[in-house]
C-alpha cells in the first residue's frame, strides 16, 4: 500500500506541475524545468571500495528502457531505482569494473521477482561476470530462492549464498500449451487455417487438443538443447558434471538449503545481515555502525563516463561501425517503440547505408517474427548495405521466422547457443463469427463489385476458392523465404525443405546445420565487422540515439513538433503481400 500510494502521489504531482508550468508559466516554465533537471547531478560518485550491487530483479534488454513522459516524470520524483537496462550497457559496465580499483567486488542480489531476462542475453550477462571474476576481484551472490535463470548468473560466483529457509530450483524446463479449440467449438467461433510447414506451431492452440506430433518433437528437442546448455554451462563452475546435476535434477527437483550445500551447488548457508557484515568487513566499515556497506547500484555506476566508452573503440576514429537493434515484433509501418517497425527500421538502414563515415553496420535482432511484408522490406535493405559495406547480425534471445528472414542476408550471422531461431515457415489464422451471430440473430447481406471483394470479412468462412486463392499468396511466400535462404546461406533448396517446416532450433543446432555461422554475443559481432571492414583499430562505435529526456519531450510536445513519414517503396511482391497483410503472420 505504501509503494502504491508514492506511485500515485508522484503521478498526480508530475500531471500538477506539468499542467502549473503550461497553463501559468508556458514556455519559460518548461525551460526553468528542463534546467533545473539537467542541472541535476551530472555523474555517480564511486568511492573507494565500493561494492557494485547487480540487482537481479533488473529486467535487461537490447534497446534498454524508453519510458514515457508520464513514467519519466514519476521516476524523477520517486525514490525507485531504475527496473531495466540495455543489454550492452550492463556488459560494458561489468567489464569498466573490472579495470575500477575503486570497486572491490559484486553484489549479486536475488528477487523474489520472475526474471524476465532472455536465455541468450543471460549467457552474455554470464560471460561478463566471469571476466571480472578472471580479473582477481570477487563476486557474491545471495538469494532465499534460487531460481534457475538466478542459478545460471549466480553459479559463476565465488561464493553462492542461500538464506537456511531457502530452496535451489533446479527441475528443468516445461512448456505448457493451452489449446482453445473446444472453447472456440462451444461458442461458435470457427477457424480457418493456411499454412506452410508441419512444424509451424502457432496454429496448433486453435485447430488441436493436445500437441501434434511434429510440435512435440521439436519442442522436446530445444528444451533438451536449452537445459544442456545450462548444464554444461554451470557445471564446471560449482565442479560438479553435467549428469550430477542432472541426477539433482531428477530426484530432487527443488533442493533445500541444506541439501543445496551438501550438493556443492552453494558454497553457505547464512541470512542476508550476515552477507551484508562481510560486505563491511570488505569495505572496510565497522561493523558497529548501522549503515549499509560502501556501495554504488550497477545502474548508477553505468552512468559513469567510463562506461560509455568501454569497448566502443578510438572515440578519436572518424571510421564508424553502427548498431542497430531489432527487437520486438516485427509488424508494417512505423510501429511502437516496442516493436519493429518495416519502414521505420528500413529507414534507419537506409541512412546508414549512404552515411560515408558508416564502415559496417551489426545488426542486433531479437524478435520472435511477425509481418512477411515488413520482414521483406528490412530485408532487402539488409541485401542493400550488404553490396557496399559489411552487415553482420548479432541474434539475441530469438531471432525466429521473420526475424531469420531479415538476418539471413548477413555477410555473418552470430548467435548464442541458447538463442531461439530458424521456424522458417508461413501461416495465416482466419476467424469467422457466423456460427455465434446466427445463434444470437445477427445476420449480414453484401453487395460487391467482384468476386473477391469481401474475402476479409470474417461474418463467414471463407470458400473453398477464397481458401486456395490465400493459400496460393502462403505458397509464393514460402518458395520466396527458402529460396532466400538457399541463396544467402549457400545451401540447396533440397537442404532448406529439410531443415525448414516451420521448425525452431537452438543457435548450437542452427550452426550446425548453416543457418548461422557463429556462436558468439553482441561484442563479437562488433568485432567481427571491425575485421571484416579492415579498420584494425580505427574505428568507433555509433549506437543508436538515447531516449528523449523528460525536457526535451516536453518542450518538443508544446513546439508541436512531428516527423515526416517516408514511405518505403514495394516491389510488385511485396504489393501482392499487403493485400492479405491482415490475413498473414508468420
């Protein structure tokens, strides 16, 4: 109750200043606001022995937060730290620490929050973490409950900590699905489906009762690759084998504190004061004194100035290598800032492309697929960079369906073993109301001007016509999509069918089968078009442009100021895409 009252307390006060500073002061009242916030202090202090406190409830992603104005404003005036971070940004920040003799150690703080972090950029959160450790400074990692995504971070530590009352979860993954089919049946909402690939799952919930054979199979598949990779990954770690771990994992499941520590799997067994009296000791500060241990938030200390210039090659270059991040779905238009816009991100690539000073670009893609239209725009954009400079792609937690088809044009496609990728594979779902509308009195008449005018309504199933006439568009898209990727990835068309269908497969499989060509995170990607650029070390790196800030939104708000749109030219394929675009997804 408390927090929920200072959330809304601050909400209503930023809607109250926001509306005192336009109605009374106007514009000299949103300059006195933009000053006074960017007059704020302008860098962390770090001091000496300071303890870099990692947060595990941070929620991590490639493009990092993009709140709005109304949550900018309530975070200016709460006490709340910052719940997300950028992927790369968290990286370089590890990594400043471990060069920072004024930090000592981390502090890996367990939630009792789900995290929400994908497996991918688990792994390169990871690799960080054990840099640092290799480095001789020590990390610490304390939880009442460990969870598994917790235990895969926190099992790199050089002592993992669990409260007496606590539990390790070690019981693997599940996947559940929930089928809608009866429920669609008792109600009357009927179902039509076009697609291309047996393994093309997203339909399943809507047609079936239980899982067909093809989804259970490669189902079973990637969580086996994605548990072994947690296995393999945190075994030597705690010096235990894979199968000891495993054993845990089948007779115990959920392991208790005690068991935990008899296991090898934590190293103590104490509550969170006693961790917090040796963080003291190793500060420095006495133990009499009430105060948390020296300590600076990995959120704060990534705002040092330090960070930003870690692992972004010689600031002096005037030789650039851009990132760009995909992430989201991909859909057409501009999109949300949650989504992948085709046009906008097209656009993006388009500057790049004709930017000079742009030598390579790394294109960072973690999207689960969407809209085949969009995905072909960005495509051939990629296709375009590709015949004057190097793009590489970096795929993140997934890069599946349409997010393979606007990586496959890559000059090199990393990946990490437990990314989510491949589901090359076409499907549209069509809904019909005419079953529930008649039983309700609803009824509709047409008057049409061709045969095919009203094949989107959804008062009716579609005819058998209608049906092949659809299925015929998923067909041209599906060759479209192989036949690419026969071409980008140097397979035969006969290679793709079999690896294709629909089918997703973990990044260790993927590289196997030439779908990628690397495992390896973000930094590799960047390192790899440094090389492929032949910049040795004359290069920087340019990311893309931060979030507006609180006065910058604002006073862009009052000036009215709007972006012009540019719409991105389509082939005579890509037309015959956006006729059906509501019809398809992949």
């Amino acid at each position: 109750m408390k927090d929920f009252l200072k959330f809304t307390f601050a909400s209503l006060l930023g809607n109250l200043i926001g509306l005192v500073l336009i109605t009374t002061m106007g514009i000299g009242g949103l300059i006195f606001l933009a000053v006074m916030i960017a007059n704020q202090d302008s860098g962390p202090q770090v001091k000496d022995k300071s303890v870099l406190v990692f947060d595990l409830a941070l929620s991590v992603s490639d493009t990092g937060p993009n709140p709005s104005t109304s949550e900018a404003l309530q975070e200016l005036l709460s006490e709340d730290s910052p719940t997300s971070i950028q992927l790369r940004t968290l990286v370089q920040t590890i990594d400043q620490a471990s060069k920072d003799d004024r930090i000592v150690a981390i502090y890996l703080q367990g939630t009792n929050t789900p995290i929400s972090t994908g497996l991918a950029n688990l792994k390169e959160i990871r690799q960080a973490l054990q840099r640092f450790k290799d480095s001789g400074k020590t990390i610490i990692a304390y939880d009442i409950d460990w969870t598994a995504p917790e235990y895969y971070l926190a099992s790199v530590a050089n002592q993992v900590v669990i409260n007496p009352l606590g539990s390790l979860d070690i019981k693997g993954l599940s996947s559940q699905v929930m089928f809608l089919t009866g429920a669609l049946e008792k109600y009357g909402i009927g179902v039509q489906v076009i697609r291309v690939g047996k393994y093309k799952a997203a339909v399943e919930p809507f047609l079936l009762k239980k899982l067909s054979p093809e989804n259970r199979e490669q189902t079973q598949k990637l969580l086996g690759d994605l548990w072994g990779e947690w296995l393999r990954t945190i075994a030597p770690s705690r010096k235990v084998t894979p199968q000891q771990l495993q054993a845990f994992s089948n007779t115990e499941g959920i392991l208790l504190a005690d068991k935990a520590l008899k296991g090898k799997l934590v190293d103590q067994v104490s509550y969170g004061d006693e961790v917090i009296t040796n963080f003291k000791k190793m500060t420095g500060e006495s133990k009499e004194k009430s105060q948390q241990f020296r300590q600076i938030s990995i959120n704060s200390y990534s705002k040092t100035p330090e960070v930003a210039d870690n692992n972004s090659g010689n600031q002096n270059s005037d030789n650039k290598i851009a990132i760009v991040y995909a992430e989201g779905e991909i859909v057409d238009g501009s999109g949300t800032s949650s989504q992948i816009g085709g046009d906008r991100l097209a656009k993006e690539l388009r500057k790049l492309r004709l930017d000079e000073k742009v030598k390579a670009v790394v294109l960072r893609v973690n999207s689960p697929g969407g809209s085949a239209t969009a995905s072909e725009v960005i495509g051939r954009e990629v296709q375009l960079i590709r015949k004057q400079k190097p793009v590489i792609v970096s795929m993140g937690n997934y890069a599946a369906s349409g997010g393979y088809w606007i990586a496959m044009g890559a000059d090199q496609i990393f990946a990490e073993a437990n990314t989510v990728t491949g589901s090359i594979g076409v499907f549209g779902l069509l809904f019909n109301i005419q079953d529930i509308a008649s039983k309700n009195g609803i009824t509709w008449d047409i008057v049409k001007t061709g045969k095919f005018a009203d094949i989107q309504t959804n008062s009716r199933p579609k005819s058998p016509e209608e049906l092949a006439r659809l299925q015929s568009v998923v067909n041209l898209i599906y060759d479209r999509f192989i036949s690419n990727v026969a071409t980008n990835r140097k397979l035969t068309k006969d290679q793709v069918q079999e690896i294709a269908q629909g089918r997703v497969w973990s990044g260790s499989e993927a590289k196997q089968l030439g779908l990628v060509d690397e495992i390896g995170g973000l930094d590799a990607a960047i390192a790899f078009a440094a090389k492929k650029a032949n910049l040795g070390d004359d290069w920087k790196l340019k990311e893309p442009a931060k979030p507006r800030t609180l006065e910058e939104r604002i006073l862009e708000n009052l000036a009215g100021d709007n972006l012009t749109k540019i719409a991105t030219p389509v082939d005579p394929l890509t037309r015959e895409f956006l006729r059906l675009q509501e019809e398809l997804s992949m």
